[in-house]
C-alpha cells in the first residue's frame, strides 16, 4: 500500500540564512507595517538594531542598504 508519511516540520536554524537574509525579513515585515515607507522602515530597523544587535562588526546596517 503506498501513501504519505508525514511528520513534524523542523525549520531550519537562523544560523544557516546569511546577515542579508536575517536583516530582509525583518525589514519586509517593517515595510508592511510602516505602509510602504522605506525610510521609516529603515529608521525602525536601525532601532531595532540598537534594541536587539541584529548586527555584527562584519555586517551591518550600510551593508544592508548597500545590497
């Protein structure tokens, strides 16, 4: 008899999605709140950098924009 197993979905860890990738997602969920307004969204990621250090030495809020 042949079907389908399913078991529980296990996302992958943050650690495998580069700083870019981490950073992005944020930012869209702060572009759906703020409306569309990217420099407000900016001004929300930068707080939100200096609340919770999303960024490193290696990466940070310019490279984002830059990419």
């Amino acid at each position: 008899m042949s079907g389908y197993r399913f078991s529980k979905y296990t996302p992958p860890p943050d650690s495998e999605k580069s700083d870019f990738e981490r950073l992005l997602k944020i930012f869209m969920q702060l572009i759906l709140i703020t409306s569309g307004n990217v420099s407000e969204a900016l001004q929300w990621l930068i707080e939100v950098d200096k609340q919770y250090k999303l960024t490193n030495d290696q990466y940070g809020i310019g490279n984002f924009i830059e990419d």
